[in-house]
C-alpha cells in the first residue's frame, strides 16, 4: 500500500509516493537519493541515520515516513551553507574526528542537535545544575553523543570537535568548559 506525502528536505520540497512500510530513512536514500544518511543497525541502536527531523535529531530508521506528512528534514547534505562547512563539519575536519566515515553524517547530524539542545539549556543525564545553563565540558558531550556509534573508535577527537564547534557557534558555556 502506498500513500503520498510531503516532505521538505534540506530546503526543497518533495511530494512523493512512499510504501506505508517504508521509513525516513529509506525514503531519503532509496526515493529521493540523498545517500549521506548511512544504514548502520536498522534498529535504532547504532545513530548513522540521524537526521534533523523538525528541527530535533531523531533515528531516521525508526521513523514512519507515512507517518511525517508535512516535516521538515536536514540531512548531512543540508548542514553546508551553501559551499561553506558549518562550523560542525570544520570542527571533525580539523580534529580528524573520523576514520572510515560510516557513522560521521550521523554524528555530524547529531553535534549540530546538541550545540542547539545546549544553547536553549536543556539539561542531559549528567547535567549536575540544573538551575544554570548546561556547560558542554567532556562528560557533557559523551552523553549527549552516547547514541551514535563509532565502530573506529574516533571518540576522542569528535569530543574534541563537538568541543570546539560549540566554542565556534558563541556557545559561552562551551568556551567556559574549554577555558
Ligand atoms: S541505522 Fe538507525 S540507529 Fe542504526
Ligand atoms: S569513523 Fe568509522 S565508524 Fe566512525
């Protein structure tokens, strides 16, 4: 059974026939060939397909396509502006925060929730205060990252990148942090 819906991807709409079955993370790379967002597990477990499903990071793997008629996605191939890197993107770059690349649309998809998470002071498991805005020290950033998988391990320099992206976005909890 098929339905159609309409999604608007990294700006451009699409009116699209899915399969009911089918999730946002088939549409994107089987119908509309946008292949950044990667099929790790297929079962929520492992962040590849992390996409910015209205404006929150969600598992594009578990989401229904069917039943996001009307969203608003960003993918991996979104977070430019243009030709230029968002300061997410510079960050993995200059710490060398990734090896074979599988998990990194993933993991950039989600560094870009988490500065923005952070910047409205969302509070994470490990946040101590919670009366004051979250500081993105380390601890702070593995918890909010725990849900995407590295199977190359290059933990330590997307720590380090997610780090310094939020220093770079005038996150001033950051900056604190990294002082
Ligand atoms: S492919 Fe979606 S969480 Fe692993
Ligand atoms: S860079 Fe290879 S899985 Fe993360």
């Amino acid at each position: 059974m098929h339905a159609a819906i309409t999604l608007t991807v990294n700006g451009n709409e699409h009116r699209i026939s899915v399969d009911t079955r089918a999730s946002v993370l088939d549409v994107l790379r089987e119908d509309l060939g946008l292949t950044g967002s990667k099929k790790g597990c297929d079962h929520g477990q492992c962040g590849a397909c992390t996409v910015l499903l209205d404006g929150r990071r969600a598992n594009a793997c578990l989401a229904l396509a069917v039943a996001h008629d009307g969203a608003e996605i960003v993918t991996v191939e979104g977070l430019a502006d243009g030709g230029r890197l968002s300061p997410v993107q510079e960050a993995f770059i200059e710490r060398d925060a990734f090896q074979c690349g599988y998990c990194t649309p993933g993991q950039l998809c989600s560094a870009t929730a988490v500065l923005d998470e952070a910047g409205r002071g969302w509070p994470s498991a490990v946040t101590a205060d919670l009366a004051s805005d979250p500081v993105l020290d380390d601890a702070e950033i593995r918890e909010r990252m725990s849900g995407n998988l590295c199977r190359c391990g290059a933990y330590m320099g997307i720590v380090a990148a997610v780090r310094d992206a939020a220093a770079r976005s005038g996150d001033t909890a950051a900056r604190r942090a990294d002082a």
